[in-house]
C-alpha cells in the first residue's frame, strides 16, 4: 500500500518537557488510523505537527510523499512560507475538538469561506457547502449561526468544513471530548460514513468501541512514544504493553 503519511522522529518539547520523543509512524493511504493514549501523552501535539500547526523541533512529516511545512536545503530542513504552508493545508483537513467555527459567519458561511479564499467562485462553492451540509444532516441550518446549534451540530458542521476543499487526509483531534454524552453518537456517525471513501483519517479519541468497529490501526501512544500499534484486534484484545493494558483496563471500567 502506498504510504499517506511518514512522521520520522517527530520530537518536540515543550521548555524543559518533552512531548514527543522521536515519533515514527506510517499511516496508510485510504487506511483509518486511530490514536489512543492518556491525557498529555502527545496526540495532540503528534496531529497537529502534521499540517503543521506545531513545528517540530526535529524530525519531519511528509503527505503524499512531500515534505510538510519545510523543504530540503543542502541537509538541513528549512522552514517554508506562509502561503506554501497554506497550500499544503488545503490537503489535510483538521477537525478541532472545539468546533473552531467562526462565531459572526453563518453555517454557509463557515463552510465556504476557505475555499472562496482559494480562488474557488463563490457559486461553486456554495454548490459544494450545501451538499456537504446535507451529508452531515444540517441542510436546514445553512443560514443559522453556530452559537443557535449545540455542539454536535457545530462538530458536525467542522466536518463539512474540513470536506469543504476535498482533502486527501482528514485529522480529527478528539472530536467529541467537548460534547455532552448524548450527542456523541451524532458525530461519530458522520466520521464512520467517510471510512471506506478512500480518504486517510487519523482519528484522536477515547471511544474504544468506535476504536474497534472503524479503525484498521490503532496506535497507542504514551509520553510522547509510540508504545503499540496493530489492528484493534491485537491492541484492543490483547495488548502486549503493561502500560497499553493498564490505560485500556482504566478506560474500558
């Protein structure tokens, strides 16, 4: 299979506190990798060194087999501009777990706004935002504000937002911590209706049981090492780590 992402000793601190410590990971083109660990053990800081939202203090990401966020210079790794990095971006979708929607824009808006930015006419991309809404089931909110939806419809609208520019890896950083338990089940039916579409998703998340049913990898990551990784079969069922066993003895309880 054809590699979609290759983080290569992904090390980055903190001031004196190390957060990751020399990540290797591959991820798989069309693959769903879901990444597991305590809180402060690093996917967060991991997911978002991969479109660059954190630079790493060694190593290097690449999508697609492109460098992201920096280029080879002689043999050092030099950081790219600005708008580079944003052309970059366009192919990698992020999902925040805080929604991060524009308060004074509307649903539409929201979802059309990065691509009108990227030179796509506004038509288009309103043709686009409107079906993507009804993907997600909020076609009847297109000209609602976010603060008028509860969060699972505002999650849900970020994930339109993130398809908005037909990215080829979706990032998803604990989509549903920041929800109440019953809407939960809302948004992870709309992340399990994009597996199988041939996208990448890497998914952050403490829903072992959404785990088990979408993920053909789980990597599970503690102090900013890659303890395990496998199919959910062999990380869930039968965990090889101490610390893998006790993470998931404490989460399953």
């Amino acid at each position: 299979m054809t590699a979609a992402i290759e983080i290569h000793n992904a090390t980055k601190s903190y001031g004196d506190r190390p957060v990751l410590r020399g990540v290797d990971l591959t991820v798989e083109q069309g693959t769903v990798t879901v990444i597991l660990g305590p809180s402060g053990s690093g996917k967060s800081t991991l997911l978002r060194a991969i479109n660059h939202l954190e630079k790493l203090d060694e190593g290097f990401v690449a999508v697609g087999g492109e460098l992201v966020g920096v280029r080879l210079h002689g043999d050092r790794l030099q950081e790219l501009r600005e708008k580079d990095i944003l052309r970059q971006r366009a192919r990698i979708g992020f999902v925040f777990q805080s929604f991060n929607l524009f308060p004074h824009l509307t649903i539409l808006e929201n979802v059309v706004e990065a691509p009108i930015s990227r030179g796509i006419r506004p038509a288009v991309a309103r043709e686009t935002a409107r079906a993507l809404l009804e993907r997600v089931g909020l076609a009847d909110k297109e000209s609602a504000y976010p603060r008028q939806l509860s969060g699972g419809q505002q999650q849900r609208v970020a994930i339109a937002r993130a398809l908005a520019l037909d990215p080829e890896v979706i990032l998803f950083d604990e989509p549903t911590s920041a929800l109440d338990p019953e809407l939960v089940g809302e948004v992870l039916q709309v992340i399990r209706s994009l597996t199988g579409s041939g996208r990448t998703l890497v998914v952050v998340t403490h829903e072992i049981g959404f785990a088990r049913e979408v993920a053909d990898r789980i990597v599970f990551l503690d102090e900013g090492v890659v303890v395990e990784e496998g199919m959910p079969a062999e990380v869930l069922d039968a965990p090889q780590h101490p610390r893998t066993r006790n993470f998931l003895g404490k989460v399953l309880i």
